[in-house]
C-alpha cells in the first residue's frame, strides 16, 4: 500500500485506553513549542465493536467531524495539548473508511508550516509519519495492537515508567527542514 508521507507529522498510538499517550504528546509539544509552532491533534476512529476504547462523549456523524479545541479547561486530551504549548488542537471522529478524507480536510485548516503531534494509530495505517511510536501496556491491549506495533519506529512499555518516558522526549526534536526526528536513547 502506498502511504500519504508527512515529515510535519509525529504520531502516538498505544494498545488501549490510558497508556500515557496524552502524556507522552503533553510533553513533546512542552519541550518543543518553544522553538516550534505545533497543533495538536487527536483522532478516534470509529470501528465496530471497539466502543468500549473510545470512552463517552462522542458526538453522532456521518462520515466524519472536525472539532477545533476551544476549551483551556484540561479534562479533554486536546484542551491539555493547548495548556502545554499548542498553538491549536483538533479533534477529529471519523468512520474507518473516511480516515484519509479527515485528515486531509483538517489539513486545509492549517498553516502548512506547522508542526503537528497526533493521538492515533489508526491514522497510521493511512499516512507515513516521520515519526510513530507505540505506547504498550499488556494490560489493555486491543486485539489488533500487535499490527501497530509492528509499524512502530519506537514501541515503548508502559511499565517503563515516567523516567524512560523522559529520555524518549529528550530524544525526540524538530525542525521545518527535516521534520521530526529521534536520536539514540
């Protein structure tokens, strides 16, 4: 399959619900934004049957919606994007066959210099990131995970903890020449 590359791009996907992906993104826009303008981003696909990972409070749509966060209150993920540096957060909710259309139709709200750090990893099957890492907690794992994981260019382990979690940002850096990148930890 021939993937959508996007070198502004740096995705966080993980096996399940409360990983640390909100966390791990919180960070990287933190330390980032100061020399960078970065939107967050966090996109759930709908799938059958895979509602119990979504949580509550998501709204009914056809194809496809594209929220632009409004709220510096942090009790949603992309509120918390904006409290750590973001100069903007979307949420988009999409069906799994309209995935490419969301992403492109955000896109075109956005400055085309920005940098962007996104929750999802459906988002991966669809468009090549410069970045992708995969968040691991055998605990909560979704059957299709090990797909994921597989796609990987860094896979982390929840059980790890916050420290490691630490040196993987500190790796992590971008500029609008090469887009994201990650040194050795």
């Amino acid at each position: 399959m021939e993937f959508l590359k996007d070198n502004r791009l740096l995705l966080i996907g993980g096996t399940g619900r409360n990983v640390g992906k909100t966390t791990l993104a919180c960070r990287i826009i933190e330390k980032v934004s100061k020399e960078a303008a970065i939107i967050g981003l966090k996109v759930s696909t709908q799938k059958p049957g895979e509602m119990k990972f979504h949580g509550t409070g998501h709204t009914s749509f056809d194809k496809y919606s594209i929220t632009h966060e409004e709220s510096i209150i942090p009790s949603k993920d992309t509120a918390k994007m904006i409290n750590c540096g973001a100069l903007a957060s979307y949420y988009i909710e999409t069906k799994a066959d309209y995935v490419t259309a969301a992403y492109n139709g955000f896109k075109k709200q956005i400055s085309a210099d920005m940098a962007l750090v996104c929750e999802s990893r459906t988002l991966r099957d669809y468009i090549k990131p410069a970045l992708f890492i995969m968040l691991v907690n055998e605990e909560h794992t979704k059957s299709d995970s090990l797909h994921f994981i597989k796609l990987a260019d860094v896979v982390f382990k929840y059980q790890d903890g916050l420290d490691e979690l630490q040196n993987l940002v500190e790796a992590i850096s971008y500029s609008n020449e090469n887009g994201w990148i990650i040194n050795k930890i």
